[in-house]
C-alpha cells in the first residue's frame, strides 16, 4: 500500500479535525464476500500496524492481502474532495 502527498495531506488535516490518529481498513459481512471498511478510529487489538508515509494504518487480520497493491489517492471534484483507493478490487458479487 502506498499513499500519494495529496492523500497524506488530506487524511492528515482530517484525522486533527477528528481527534484520531490512525486510518483503519477493516473487513464488513456482505451477501457472499467480505467487503472493505475504511474508518479513522483506533486500532483493534488483533489490527496488523504500520506507518505508511507517515500516517499510522491498522489493517484487521485477513484484509492485508487486499490492499497489497493499492496507492490511496485524494481526487477532487466540484470542491469536494475524497479518497480513492486505486488498485482495489473488490471481488464482491453482489
């Protein structure tokens, strides 16, 4: 996993807004695969940790493989601005 300058200044300035210090992706039950969470919340106690460009990441046990080769991007349209994860794949069929 990587994460652009645009991404890390974004998550960032988000993450002092919120009081939180780590980014979490974690995995949701959906109708036939699990699907991924993304949250700014602290790490659970199993949470696989790592510094990423210098923003503190918890990754739940079994999601790592997932996010092996995603580079987190912020993209901007009409002023908002959000996060993308490019190289995901989310093999879900529903």
């Amino acid at each position: 996993m990587n994460i652009t300058e645009k991404a890390k200044e974004y998550i960032e300035q988000t993450m002092k807004v919120q009081g939180v210090s780590t980014l979490r992706f974690y995995g949701i039950n959906g109708c036939c695969s699990v699907k991924l969470g993304i949250a700014l919340q602290k790490a659970e106690e199993n949470d696989i940790l790592e510094d990423i460009n210098g923003i503190n990441i918890a990754i739940q046990p079994g999601m790592k493989e997932q996010l092996s080769s995603v580079v987190i991007e912020a993209e901007e349209e009409d002023g908002e601005i959000f996060i993308v994860l490019n190289g995901y794949e989310n093999t879900s069929c529903c």
